[in-house]
C-alpha cells in the first residue's frame, strides 16, 4: 500500500536571494546556537557542500548533543501532553 505523504523543505529563500538551511529531528528544527534553528546559506548552489559538511558533521558525533536536547525536548512535550489527557 502506497500513501503520499507532504515531506517539508529544509530550506526558505529570504527576500535578499539567501537561504535558511533547518535540520529537523521529527517536526522540530535543531538550534544550533540559541534562538537560532537554521544555517544562513548565501546562494543555492552553495546548499549541497552545507549539507555534505553537515552530514560529516552527524557522522563524527558534532551534533550529538544538538539532536539529545531536540529528543528531550520532543519527550518532555509528549510527557506534559499526556499528563493534561
């Protein structure tokens, strides 16, 4: 069985003609820096080397602790949901 299902970009373009790069872990942008959940990418064609470099970032644990604070994040959201059912 087949279902089509709406996948969301991880990027926006601003006015200026720069990008906003977000990493998602579930339906929450990962922040980087606080208050800050994207990576100021200045043109499309720079977008592919930003997500290589992203990727080797992931691979030798640099984000590990980005993605352990959006999962408690995420768990403590869940937990408070269902203490209010």
């Amino acid at each position: 069985m087949e279902q089509q299902q709406r996948v969301p970009l991880w990027w926006r373009q601003h006015p200026n003609g720069s990008y906003a790069l977000f990493v998602r872990s579930g339906l929450k942008a990962i922040e980087f820096e606080k208050g800050k959940p994207a990576i100021a990418v200045s043109s499309l064609d720079k977008l592919p080397s930003v997500i290589d470099t992203l990727i080797t970032a992931v691979r030798n644990g640099e984000l590990d602790q980005q993605f352990a604070e959006a999962s408690a994040q995420t768990k403590s959201s869940k937990s408070k949901g269902k203490r209010a059912a």
